[in-house]
C-alpha cells in the first residue's frame, strides 16, 4: 500500500488533486457570470443560477453510474476518460446558440465531473494505507476548493475582458494540460479489484448503504450544509452587482477567493482531529459556519468578505470530515458509498436555490441568512445524534463486515 510522504504517495494525491483543480473549475465557472447570463439572455436571477444548478444536478446522478462503473472497470480508466471528454464539452459550450443550449452543454459537463470524484476517494480507500489517506483525503477535498476557487476567478476575470464565452475557451485550454499532468503522474491501481457491473447488485449496495446511519448521518450532514453554502454565493453575487457595491464580473470573480480558507480547512482537518471526535469536531465547522453567515448581516463590504472566509473555513472543515468519515466506515463497495454520500452533496447544491429563493424574494439577503441559520441548526442537531449514538452504530458496523460482498 501506498505509505504517507513517500514519492509515490505525492505523485498520486497530486495527481488527483490536479484532477480535481480541473473538474471543479468546470463545475463553478458560471457562478460569477450569473449578473451576465442574467443581463445577455434577459432571464430572471433563478433562471440564471440554473446554468449551475443543472451541472450539479446531471453530476450528482451520474455519481451513481461512475462509482459502480469504475468497481467494474478501474479507477483510472473513468477518470481519464471522463477527463478527456470534459475539455471537448467546455470548449464546446463557448459556441451555445441560446440559453438552453448552454444549460444542455452545461447537463453533459456536469455529468461529465461526476467521474473523478466518483472514483478518487475509493482510489485512495485502496491504495493508501489509514494514516496516509486520511492526509491524503484533506489535500484533495483542498483541492475541490481550489478549483472552484480557479473556476471562478478565470472565469470573471476573462469575461471582464472578453466576454462569457472566453471564459469557456480559456478554461478548455487549462482542462488540455490538467489531463496531459493526470496521465503523466497518476500511478496505476495495485490493490483494484474488479466488481462487475450489475444493476442488481448497485441497486443492493446502495440499499445496504442507505441502511447504515453512520454513513447516512454524515450524508445528510453534507449535502444540508452545502444546500446552502454554494447558493449563498449565487445570491451574494446579485447583491455585490447592485447598488451599493457595483461589482464587475472580475471583481466577482476575486470575491471567490474567499474559498481559501476553506483549502486550508480541508487540508488540515484530518491532523486537528486526529485522536479527538470527528462528530464534535464537525459540529464545531457548523458553528463557524453559523458565525461567519451572521457577520455578512452588517452592511460593509470588508465584514461581508470577512463572513465569507469564516464560512468557508466552516464548511469545508465539516466536509471533509464527513467526507472522510463516510469511507472510512463503508466495509463493502467504498466507491457506490463514496457516491452517495456525493450525491447527496450536489444535490444539495442543485435544491438549495429553489430552497433560498422564496427567502431573497422576502427579505433578500436578510432572508437568506434567515433560510441558511434554519438549515444549518439541523445539520448541527445531526452531529450531536450522531456524536451520542455512535456506539451502537459501532455494533452494527461489526455486524455489516461479515455481509458478503
């Protein structure tokens, strides 16, 4: 197995991160154009946050086709593949006749990103031995924030050049050396095992999955606190581009970099929490997350900045938390539990704008923050559950490993 700080370990967690790095700049690139979709196609702000909701969406169905495939055919193999594909879609959509044009190329590419994280944490579940994935597991989910960190900032910086359909070109020739690096660096499965694909047997382990409330606590828990971290920024932009602020796509593009803080939760969360409680610990990033929300009440653009680094710092602590917890207690199919717990993520993500959006069209940010403070104290209600009643889930994990596969 792959042991932690070994050249091989770096050449594959980077090699994944790159990976990564791409497939979410895809995803997150339209979130700082959205005041743009919105005033070049005449549609209103919901209709304009589907061109991110619907790429969330397609992925995370297609999360529960990639996970089971890449059981059946390899890790590698999807996620190259799907790679590949993706640079061909985004430099296609720069070419979109009209809106729905955009929203189907936007459908494919999400369905596209679904297969490296469909299949990386149950790559590094296999290769990397417990100490080393649970360091690797934080670098990667840093990396998920530093593509939307990247997706966003090419993105708002080119279209204030060049326009919104630069940005898709831009970005497919930064997809082209992202996959020549994965190719080039990723080491080839040693410990795969090759499942065959069959419906039944999906349809089975998700069932199995679903019955696990260790694995579905920690779902929930993710895919509620994204519900409404990703769709506070769709809404913040629409705040930012009007009065009093006027901020300009590359301006909006800038203001993601709020995310960074969130890099630097994920990537040292598995040390902080090491020998102390995962749950309490991620009831400590709900909290942050809390404050951080409450902080952009106050009217000035610095103290809104400031909000938004608290609650990425937040979010993403408890994310790869649950991220984590997630594979480390499926005993059976870690790709197909992987995939759900992933699923429920986007899904979050493609519901919380049609969630929010009654809350803006009441108070507007105030009624977001209201929206996203309801929310997130049942996420946190959750860790406190699952915090008390994790000895028995423990018993009911000893009893699941001797199911067959």
């Amino acid at each position: 197995m792959i042991q932690c700080n070994t050249p091989k370990f770096w050449y594959a967690t980077l090699a994944l991160c790159i990976g990564s790095v791409m497939v979410f700049s895809n995803l997150y690139i339209t979130q700082p154009l959205l005041p743009v979709l919105r005033a070049d196609f005449d549609i209103d702000s919901l209709e304009a946050s589907l061109s991110l909701s619907v790429a969330t969406l397609s992925m995370g169905v297609c999360l529960l086709f990639f996970g089971p495939l890449s059981d059946a055919i390899g890790r590698r193999v999807v996620i190259l593949f799907t790679l590949l594909l993706l640079c061909l879609v985004t430099v296609a959509t720069a070419f979109a006749a009209d809106y729905t044009s955009l929203l189907i190329l936007r459908c494919i590419q999400g369905a596209l990103i679904a297969g490296l994280p469909a299949a990386a944490l149950a790559y590094m579940g296999e290769e990397f031995e417990s100490k080393a994935l649970l360091l690797a597991v934080g670098i990667y989910i840093g990396a998920n924030t530093l593509g939307g960190v990247a997706g966003r900032l090419i993105s708002g910086l080119v279209a204030a050049e060049w326009g919104w359909r630069s940005s898709f070109l831009f970005l497919g020739a930064f997809d082209l050396v992202c996959l020549f690096l994965v190719f080039r660096m990723m080491p080839a499965s040693q410990r795969f095992v090759a499942r065959p694909f069959r419906f039944h047997q999906v349809r089975n382990d998700l069932m199995l999955h679903l019955r696990n409330p260790m694995i579905l606590a920690a779902c929930f828990i993710g895919g509620l606190n994204f519900f409404i971290f990703v769709n506070q920024y769709s809404y913040v932009t629409f705040v930012l581009a009007d009065e009093p602020y006027g901020l300009s796509s590359d301006w909006l593009g800038l203001f993601f970099l709020t995310y960074l803080t969130g890099t630097l939760a994920a990537s040292i969360s598995g040390r902080l929490v090491k020998n102390r409680s995962q749950t309490g610990a991620m009831g400590v990033g709900i909290v942050i997350f809390m404050a951080g929300t409450l902080l952009t009440l106050i009217p000035n653009l610095i103290v809104i900045i400031a909000g938004f680094f608290i609650n990425a710092l937040g979010f993403f602590f408890t994310h790869s938390l649950a991220a984590g917890w997630v594979t480390s207690h499926a005993q059976w199919a870690r790709a197909s539990a992987t995939s759900l717990y992933l699923m429920f993520y986007y899904a979050g993500a493609t519901l919380g704008g049609f969630y929010l959006e009654p809350f803006w069209r009441w108070a507007e940010w105030e009624g977001v923050v209201t929206g996203s403070l309801l929310i997130l104290s049942i996420t946190f209600s959750i860790t406190l559950w699952l915090g008390r009643r994790r000895p028995v889930f423990d018993g009911y994990s000893s009893v699941v490993k001797t199911m067959p596969d």
